[in-house]
C-alpha cells in the first residue's frame, strides 16, 4: 500500500471498559483487554484525533479518561488462533 503523505492513519484506543468472553455466562471479565475507540486520518495524531471526534460525535458523550493513538505504519495483517 502506497502512504499518502498528507493522511497519516490512526487507531484509538483504551485500557478503559470491559469485554466479556463469547459463550461465557460469567458477568466478570477473565482477559485483559484494550477497547478500539475508532479510527481516523490526518497529518498528525491531534489532528486525526479532532477529525476522530467530529465525525464520531457520540464519544463525547462517553467516560473514557485515556485514549491512546497509535499510527498504522502498514496494512500488512497476520491472523492467529487459539
């Protein structure tokens, strides 16, 4: 994939929220996990981030205290199972 130099892409996320196990009938959750907030594109992680909360408004609305950016380098993706 070739990188536009005007839009670096970001991923969002947090250490914040629960996830619970598929099938799982208990209520606590047994796998620490990271939340993906959402995704957005810009020439730096502010910006990306500020275009994140124009086009998701309803994140304003959340509790989330921290959210982290982390810049997609590639689109390469491997996929691994249990």
């Amino acid at each position: 994939m070739k990188k536009n130099v005007l839009c670096n892409e970001y991923i969002y996320i947090t250490f914040e929220g629960f996830t619970f196990q598929p099938n799982s009938e208990s209520d606590v959750s047994v796998i620490e996990n990271m939340q993906a907030v959402g995704f957005a594109c810009a020439k730096d992680k502010k910006e990306a981030f500020e275009n994140l909360l124009i086009n998701s408004s309803y994140l304003k609305d959340t509790v989330f205290n921290e959210i982290i950016a982390l810049e997609f380098l590639n689109r390469e993706e491997d996929v691994f199972t249990i």
